[in-house]
C-alpha cells in the first residue's frame, strides 16, 4: 500500500508529542487559573464574518489564510485562525457584556493556510487568555504577567524576551499612519510588491515586512512612539511601570505592529531565538474596538494567545508515562483470570497493562522496555495456590502477594505505603 501521509501543514500526535502538548495546555490552564482565568471553549468554525472585519480584510490571514467552505444550507463558515474574535463572538451571544469583568482561557485547535516549516503548521494549536471589561494599562499588565508566568511555569522563560509596543488609540494611529505614508512615498518603487500593496490597504504592516529590501527603508521610518496623543502616552507609560514594578523585562520594538486589525494601544510578543524564524511563542495585545466590529457595544478587552506547537518545542519534555503496574499471565489459561485482576486494579484506580500475546520472557522484555515498574506474574500454579509473584523491574526483586488481597494491597505497595 502507497504510505498516506495528513495533509500538508498538519501533524498527528503521536502519544510522546501529545504528552508534551497535554503538558503545555495543562500548565497554561493551570497558571490562567492562577489569574482568575476560567476554562471554556467555542466552535472550531463561526460564521465567516465573525473573522473578515475584526480581523482586517487586508490582514494576510483574512485575505490569505483562511480555511472557508459553504455548508449545505448555504452559510458561508470559516475554520477558525484564532480565538479571540470567537470569544467576544460568544460573550455577546450569551449576553455577558453587562457582566465584567470576563475572565476567559481556551485551548484548540487553529487553521491558517500558510507556508509550513518548522513551527508553523496549517493546523497548530493555541492557548489564550482574554480579559474583557476593563480598560486601563494595569489589565494589559495583568495578560502580559500570566503569559509571563506561563513560560516560567514551562521553563522556557530564560531563552525569551518580551517585545513591546504602543500602536495608541485610533487618533494617534491616524497621526502616525499620515507620517509613515509621506515618508514611504519617497521610496514607493523601492519597496517590495507585497509593500506597495500595503501602502494603499494597511501601510502599518510594512513596519515588520521581513524583505531586505523594506527592512533598510523602515528603518529610517519615523516612530509609532512619537505620534502618541497624551492619553496613549500615559497608558503606555503606566504600562511599563506596572511591568517594571513585577520585575518583568520588557524590550521596546518600534517595528512591532502584529499582523491582525483588531489592536489599539499595547502590543506585545515574547520572542525566543530557540526556534528559528518562526520565535514569536506568545504575543497579543489591547483590543477595544473588537466587540464593536462583531455589532456589540464598546468593550475594553485585551489578551494573549500563545502556540502549544512552539512551546512544545521549546520545552523539555516528559516521555509518555508509563503504567504503574503490568499484570502478566505466565501460560495461556491464566489469561482470563489475569483480565479479571486487571479490570479490579483499574477500577481501584491503577493504571495497568495486560500483555495479551507472546510467551512470558517476551511478554517481560516489552514491559520492562516501556518502564514499567511493577510486574504482577501469575500462572496456573499461582492461581491454584491463590498467589502471584510481584517483581520489581529495576531491582529484579520479587515477593509473593496474595491475590485474595488485591488490588488494596497493590495500590498500597504502589503508593509507597508497602
Ligand atoms: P497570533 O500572533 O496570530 O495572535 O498567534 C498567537 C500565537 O500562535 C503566535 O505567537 C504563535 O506562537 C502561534 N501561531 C500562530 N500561527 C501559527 C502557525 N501557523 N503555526 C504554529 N503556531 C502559530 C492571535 O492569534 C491573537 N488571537 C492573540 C490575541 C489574544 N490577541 C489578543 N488576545
């Protein structure tokens, strides 16, 4: 048979990479928690505007990347390339707008048809977290903190750093966008194709075009900083103090504009050199006007998501765990007896494999391979004398328990009591 692979840009997780992926998503629900974040979830696919106008018709995951498709009643439906215009989607479905502060985790599945390499997939997978309600510069603090922690937890935080940005409110963006226009005109037909497309569409994003031939432009580019209104000024500024304040380092990156339509104010990434090109492992920012966009009311809100893929990378992993007990029936007739005292283990909670084919040193040589620690042998001759012999894999040593005493007598032994 011709091998099958999945589709381009997606990967199955075998259980050693699901086991690190488990330990990203638990660690991040775990620190969210922490926050006052509470766990939900929403549709793998919205209805496709939910994404077109929040996230910018020009932004290249609305006009590139998404995954659409017209179900059978005709609805045009979009597989969701993140998460936060779901949330605000869900929070004003169900009416919580009159109740905020919300304080929202999820973890899922993305899709955004891009070039894959390492660490960008067409389906990854993010955890997020939104703070909606609140307004003023410490909420953005309190996101970038639990993202912060987040990487802590992970042991990932040595190798990243935190790059920060103010984009300002809409009068400040619009100084700003008039300045780096007349500036860029000068250069108009030096600049990329992708570039010049942008200067009509979203000019803003030539900031962080990765082209040499944009980058050496930009970089005399005048700053987003320095048409700041007095209001933006001050949130940001108050922004960095409640940073500075934890003891949480930060690095100002003027070219920081992030690529979807929604921000306003703070921007941030945290960045590692560990992956390559793709090293943004977490980024978000204030999105105020969002809710606005889907046709609710005005509603402060700012976030973080962060991908399981590249921090799973990134992280040191734990190996798939193995069972705590292997029950293993040394003849054939044993076997069934063997099942019987496995599903009474289970049931007391152990975790317990049951070999079911090989003869018993095959049988020994798999278990003690996949690291198992205890193994229970039982044969016709045990089962007659109402005994197994219990071995301990790493030491080879071995003791007769009474089968009439288990499992309590194996969950004992194996909590440590003896
Ligand atoms: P984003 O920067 O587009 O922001 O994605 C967040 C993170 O998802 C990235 O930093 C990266 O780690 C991961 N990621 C994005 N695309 C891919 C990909 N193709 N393959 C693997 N990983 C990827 C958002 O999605 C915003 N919703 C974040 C946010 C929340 N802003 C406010 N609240």
């Amino acid at each position: 048979m011709e091998k099958i692979n999945p589709p381009r840009g997606t990967a199955d997780l075998l259980p050693a990479e699901k086991a690190r992926h488990n330990l990203v998503i638990d660690l991040a629900r775990e620190v969210a928690a922490r926050y006052g974040f509470a766990d939900m979830a929403t549709p793998i696919f919205e209805f496709t505007e939910v994404f077109s106008r929040p996230l910018g018709a020009s932004s290249d995951v609305v006009s590139k990347e998404t995954y659409s498709l017209q179900d059978r009643g005709g609805a045009s439906l979009t597989l969701r390339p993140e998460g936060t215009a779901p949330v605000m989607r869900a929070l004003l479905s169900a009416g919580l707008t009159q109740q905020l502060p919300q304080k929202l985790f999820y973890s899922g599945p993305m899709f955004r048809y891009e070039r894959p390499q390492k660490g960008r997939m067409r389906q990854f997978h993010q955890v997020g977290a939104e703070l909606i309600g609140p307004g003023g510069p410490l909420a953005d603090a309190e996101i970038i903190a639990c993202g912060a922690a987040l990487l802590d937890a992970l042991g990932v935080a040595g190798s990243c750093v935190l790059h920060l940005n103010s984009l300002g409110d809409s009068e400040s963006r619009q100084a700003y966008r008039t300045a780096l226009l007349a500036y860029l005109e000068k250069y108009r037909s030096d600049l990329s194709a992708d570039s010049q497309r942008r200067l009509t569409s979203n000019p803003l994003r030539i900031l962080d075009s990765k082209e040499a031939a944009d980058r050496a432009i930009v970089a005399e580019a005048p700053l987003l900083a320095e048409h700041l209104n007095s209001d933006s000024r001050a949130h940001f500024d108050q922004l960095c103090s409640a940073l500075d304040a934890a003891g949480i380092s930060w690095q100002m990156d003027h070219r920081l504009v992030r690529g979807l339509d929604y921000y306003c104010h703070t921007a941030f990434e945290f960045i590692t050199d560990g992956l390559g090109a793709q090293g943004t492992v977490l980024g978000g920012g204030r999105y105020d006007g969002l809710s606005e966009m889907l046709g609710g009311p005005a509603l402060p809100a700012v976030g973080f998501a962060a991908g399981v893929e590249r921090l799973a990378l990134l992280a040191a992993g734990p190996e798939t765990k193995p069972v705590d007990l292997a029950i293993i029936a040394a003849d054939e007739e044993s076997l069934t007896a063997c099942f019987a005292l496995a599903v009474k283990c289970r049931a007391a909670g152990l975790a317990v494999d049951l070999p079911l084919s090989g003869n018993l040193s095959k049988k020994m040589k798999r278990v003690n391979q996949a690291g198992v620690r205890q193994a229970l042998i039982i044969g016709a001759a045990e089962l007659q004398a109402g005994t197994g012999q219990l071995r301990d894999m790493q030491s080879g040593a071995q003791q007769e328990i009474k089968l009439q005493q288990l499992p309590d007598r194996l969950v004992d032994l194996i909590a440590g009591k003896q």
